[in-house]
C-alpha cells in the first residue's frame, strides 16, 4: 500500500504532462490548420508570447529615441506645443489606425501582412493590387529599419559632440558607422535567433528602466531652469521655421515617428501561438502603453527645456544630446543618460531587423521579390 501510494504522484504527474502535451499538440494542429485555410505551411517555430510581441513592439517604438532622434524637427516646429500636444494627437491617430490593423490581422493571422490582406478584400486585380501593396510595405520597411541605424549613428555623432562641439564627422566616416551598425544587427539576428524573444523581454525592462531614470535626473538637476506648466506646454515659437502655423504640423515628427513602425510585428504572426488572439492584443496595447511612457519621458525635457535657439545650433543637428548636457550640466551627466538611449536604440535596431526579415521571408516565398528561391 505505501508503494502504491507513493507511485501516485508520479502517476498524476505523467497524466498531468501527457494531457498539457496533447493541449499543446492540439493548439498546433489548429494553427497549422489555420495557415493552411490562408494557403501556408508552419515553417517558423512559434516561439512568442503577448508579453514579447508587445515588448517588441514598444522596442521597435523605443520611445526615448524615436521622440528624441528627430526631436530638432519639434523645436523647428515651435517648441514645447509640437512637442506635449503633438504626443497626444499622435497617439490618438495612431491608435485608430492599429485598430483597424488589428481587426485584419485577427481574421488573416500571417506573416504576410497587407500585401495578403489587400488580396483577400480587393474586389478586382487582387494579383496586382497584392503585389504593389507588398513592394511599399516591402520598401517602407526597409526604409524604416536602415533611418534607425542612420539615426543611431547620428545621435553618435551627437553624443561626441557633447565633448567636442566643433567636431563633427565626415560624411563617408557617418556612412562607415552606419554600415557598422547595421552589420552588426544583422549578423546578430541571422546567428541568434533563438535568443531573440529574450532580447525583446530586456528591450522592455530596459525602456521603463530608462525613462524612470531620465525622468528623475532631468527633474532634479534642471541646470537650465525649471518653467511653468502654462510656458513647458503651451510655449510656441514659430520663428525658426518661418511658415506660420503650418509649424505645429512640422513639430508631429518625431510622435509620428515614434510609431510608424509598430505594424512591422503583423509579420510576426507565424512565430507565436494563437496569432489571432496574441498579434491584435499586442498591437492594441502598444499605443496606450507606449503613450503613457511617452508621456514620462517628454514631460521633464517641456519643463528644463534650454533655450531654443542653442538647441536649433546644437552639434550635428542632435538635439537630444544637447538638451541632456545642458539640464544636466555637464558632459558627463548627459552622457550617463545618452547611454541609456544609445543602447536602446541598439536594440531597437535588432527588434526591427527581425520583423523587417520577416516582411522579406514572407514576400519572397510568395514570390514577390526577384531571385526568391534563393
């Protein structure tokens, strides 16, 4: 009896392990199932979960660069306005569009993303209407994935500036740099993917890590002043770019920027389980969340933002770097939060090369892309 006994643990547990295989087993066969319906075969190993498509998502936003990459865009546009209010319609617009994108990615769950969806809803010449949709999101991507490695080579060149404000590089030494980094990402996500997933979950600590830590540095040392609520929101200059109240729209960049990219994890449906499910709830998340997050990082630069005109003059045309040294007061304190944002866009660069290579694989085994065997 007590050997029975004994061996019923053992027993539960094998039954226990043989029943969550078959769910396993079950959910892959209905996923299989469901990409056969769309005209597929598995192919990837789903390896994802909600918690690392919306970390991937939030990665490809990578706030603190996005906003702050492009942030001289907002200063032309008038200041702390184009910059609080900019966020907010950014972020409202924004989120109407992932919605939409998130119905379509429920009901079409595949890599392929709005090249197949526009084959699916269009009523005549789906063929050609699929495949130039799919050559401009094919295009659009690349785009976006090589502007961040341009921009992170950029707010290098910003960040030595803080140093050496009169030295700059040479055009073919930033093209140098730039190749540099996008090598490197890339032979990061041919020879680990495995680890991926891992480096998207970092990407999220590490964004909420920075901003918390940006967020305090810049309110407490302030060395360029403090402002109040009325000016740090509301303050307009329209003179630095000349075009009257068309300014504000130039000062939505670097919102607009921030998230252009988050459609880019549609292309990750084939690597997670219950893509229909996991890909809309990331997409739906990611706004609000990144939105609030936004909103922590932009607030402290509106209220010690320096004075407009050093920033419009500020080494290499960064003004991130510049802003940092003079609220923190030094070189070195400014540096100690570029850090943060130069890594995170060195993980930004790999999450988006990952979609965007995804984009690519799906394209090419559909044949849109010359040379797509090979």
């Amino acid at each position: 009896m007590a050997n029975e006994s004994k061996s019923r643990p053992d027993e539960n547990l094998e039954i226990y392990n043989e029943s969550d295989a078959m769910a396993d087993e079950h959910g892959s066969l209905k996923e299989q199932n469901d990409l056969s319906r769309l005209g597929y075969q598995t192919e990837l190993t789903r390896n994802r979960s909600l918690a690392t498509l919306l970390f991937q998502g939030l990665a490809i936003a990578a706030i603190p660069f996005g906003e702050g990459g492009p942030l001289i865009s907002a200063i032309y546009g008038g200041g702390q306005r184009s910059i609080f209010f900019g966020w907010i319609i950014c972020c409202c617009l924004q989120q109407c569009t992932v919605l939409s994108l998130a119905e379509l990615a429920s009901t079409y769950p595949t890599s392929a993303g709005p090249y197949y969806w526009s084959f699916q809803l269009a009523q005549r010449g789906k063929v050609i209407l699929s495949f130039i949709t799919g050559w401009i999101w094919l295009i659009g991507n690349w785009t976006i994935a090589l502007s961040v490695n341009f921009g992170f080579a950029s707010l290098l060149a910003g960040t030595i500036g803080m140093y050496h404000p009169d030295w700059s590089f040479e055009n073919w030494q930033l093209l140098l740099v730039f190749y540099a980094i996008t090598l490197s990402t890339f032979m990061i996500c041919t020879f680990f993917n495995r680890y991926l997933p891992i480096v998207d979950t970092i990407i999220g600590a590490w964004t909420a890590t920075s901003i918390i830590v940006i967020l305090i540095a810049l309110s407490v040392s302030a060395k360029s002043g403090r402002h109040n609520a009325s000016y740090a929101l509301n303050n307009y200059d329209e003179s630095f770019s000349g075009w009257g109240g068309f300014t504000f729209f130039i000062g939505l960049l670097p919102a607009a920027y921030t998230f252009s990219g988050i459609g880019l994890i549609t292309s990750m449906a084939e690597e997670c389980h219950e893509p229909a499910v996991l890909v809309p709830k990331a997409l739906s998340l990611a706004i609000p969340v990144g939105g609030v997050a936004g909103l922590m990082f932009i607030l402290p630069i509106c209220f010690t933002l320096p004075p407009l005109e050093g920033i419009i003059a500020a080494p290499a045309g960064q003004a991130l770097p510049y802003i940092f040294r003079e609220v923190m007061g030094s070189p070195g304190g400014g540096l100690g939060l570029m850090f943060l944002v130069l890594v995170l866009t060195w993980i930004c660069s790999i999450s988006i090369t990952v979609a965007v290579s995804r984009t690519t694989w799906a394209f090419a085994r559909d044949d849109g892309i010359p040379l797509s065997r090979i």
